[in-house]
C-alpha cells in the first residue's frame, strides 16, 4: 500500500459514545504507515487511566472520557483490526483477528469492567502483508490470533497486558510490526494501489466494469485481488467506500439537503441514498448527524495533504 492514500480515505468511527469508556488513538511510525492505520485503545474511564493519559506524548489525541454506559456503534470502514482484550486485575487476555465486515454491529461493555481493549487499526489491504493469507478467510468473524498469524504473537501480548500505558503498549507492538515487515516476502502490489486510488477519487461511485477496464484485467481477476487483500468484493469495498463518503458530508454539516447530497454521491434518488445508508449504518442520515456531532476522532480530524498518485 502507499500512505498517501490516507489522505484519499479516512475512515470514520463513532467513537466515544459510550460513556463509561475512554477511547484513543495513536498514528503509527513512519514505516508502517503505509499499512496500519492507527493504533487505539478504549477501557474503563477511571481515575488511573486520566493518570496515564495525562502523561501520554502529543501525538496521542484522548477521544473521550465520559461517566455513563451506553453502547458503541461499529461501523463498517474496510479494515480489519488486531485486537489485545485483558483485564489487568484478573490477568485474563485474549487475542483475536476481526476480519472486514459490511454491517454494522453493537459493541456493549458490562458495567464495572476493567477489561481494556488495544488493537491495530490496519489499513484496507494493509493486513495482508503480516499475515500473508487470503483476507476473505476472515471476513465477517472474529478469530484467535495465535491460529492465524505467521510469528509468535503470545509473547507481544504478555508484554502489553504489563505495559505501564498506552504510549508503551503502542512503541511495543509498533516496534514488533516493524520487525515482522522486514522479514516478510510479500511485494508491494501496484495493481491494488491504483484500484484504492480509482475507488478512493470517485468516492466509491466507479463500477466494477469500469475498473476492470481502466486497469486492462478481467472482472474475474479483479475480484480474486479484493478477495486477496481487502477481503470482500470491488462492488462491495466501493459501496462501504461510498458510505463513508457521506458520513464525511454530513459530518461536514450545514443545511443538509437530502436530494443533493443523493446527487453528490451518485445515488438514483434519495430513497436509494437512505436505503443503503441504512444497510451500513444500522439507522437513518438523520440519526447519523445527531451521533457525528459529538465525534472527536483523532484519525480524521487532523487533515493532510491531498494525494495524487501515479497511475
């Protein structure tokens, strides 16, 4: 992958809904950029955790660190996450790997939990280099990490549970994923980086046909090389890509005229843009705007420079 396309496509989350949780985010080093798209960690919104954050570096953004339970809205973004679940006082963890999924689901967290989750946020693709499996084995599930992944990945996860903070448990896993990506033999695919750049510029409105064409391979191949490294089809990588183009403009907010922004985002009608608004977002544009009005996501709100990529 490039990191330039970063700036191409940011995914958003509605982080920081659930009131009894902290949630952050943290980039990854220059290196892995290309790959992961943050690191980030929710847990019970206590008092030693305020401590913590306090002391974390300035590249960490804190998202929120509320006082009441509610639930967390996940939603689909074409990435899949490595996720360290523990529980500092039991010294319980599992380790898991949740492949791309494309319908939204509701996190709940059992009140009084010290339970404390640390994942990788991959890039869409960005997994297959670790890895170096079919990504669509995984799509739609949550599965143990130590069946899946090519290096001992026990010992990392003893060492975050002991970790002091988030900033350690990020150096720790940063400095790991490093080291794996040296020793990994998967080449830089430039076929998938044009794809993502073509679906990325138009918003997820190109079609299938189109792509196959501007890229001289057959729809077949196409969709063997989503399959491969994103996990789910061309058709349905560019509808999630597409949905997230509007959660960006409502997100923007304004006066939202319902009809123009169908039109914006190539929709037939503005019934067509709320039934599959719905599809991934579980609920209406409307309640949409209302939960993105109190988001504060560090991964979206620090903007960079447009990209242009090489075709």
């Amino acid at each position: 992958m490039d990191p330039l396309l970063h700036s191409l496509f940011r995914p958003l989350q509605v982080n920081g809904s659930d009131l009894s949780t902290y949630y952050i985010e943290q980039k990854p080093s220059a290196v892995l950029k290309a790959y992961v798209a943050c690191y980030w960690e929710s847990g019970p919104a206590n008092r030693v955790v305020e401590e913590n954050l306090a002391a974390s570096c300035e590249d960490t953004a804190l998202l929120s660190l509320p006082h009441e339970e509610t639930m967390e809205r996940v939603l689909p973004d074409g990435c899949t996450d490595i996720l360290f679940e523990y529980d500092p006082v039991s010294k319980r963890q599992e380790l898991s790997y949740c492949g791309t999924f494309t319908q939204p689901f509701v996190s709940a967290r059992q009140a009084g939990s010290e339970t404390r989750i640390f994942a990788v946020r991959f890039f869409p693709g960005g997994a297959h280099y670790f890895h170096g499996m079919p990504t669509h084995l995984f799509t739609g599930g949550n599965y143990r990490l130590e069946d899946l992944w090519p290096e001992s990945i026990a010992v990392i996860g003893e060492r975050i549970m002991e970790a002091q903070n988030f900033n350690e448990r990020v150096r720790i896993m940063d400095e790991y994923l490093n080291q794996l990506l040296l020793r990994r033999r998967i080449s830089d695919c430039d076929l998938m980086k044009n794809l993502l750049h073509r679906i990325f510029v138009s918003g997820g409105s190109v079609g299938v046909k189109e792509l196959a064409e501007c890229e001289a391979i057959s729809e077949r191949q196409l969709n063997r090389k989503f399959g491969q490294w994103i996990g789910i089809s061309p058709k349905k990588f560019s509808e999630v890509v597409r949905f997230q183009s509007v959660l960006h403009s409502i997100k923007g907010g304004g006066g939202l005229d319902w009809t123009e922004l169908a039109l914006k985002h190539s929709f037939f009608d503005q019934a067509h843009l709320i039934r599959d608004f719905r599809r991934f977002y579980g609920d209406s544009p409307l309640t949409a705007a209302k939960d993105l009005r109190k988001l504060s996501d560090f991964y979206n709100t620090r903007p960079e420079a447009s990209a242009i990529l090489k075709i």
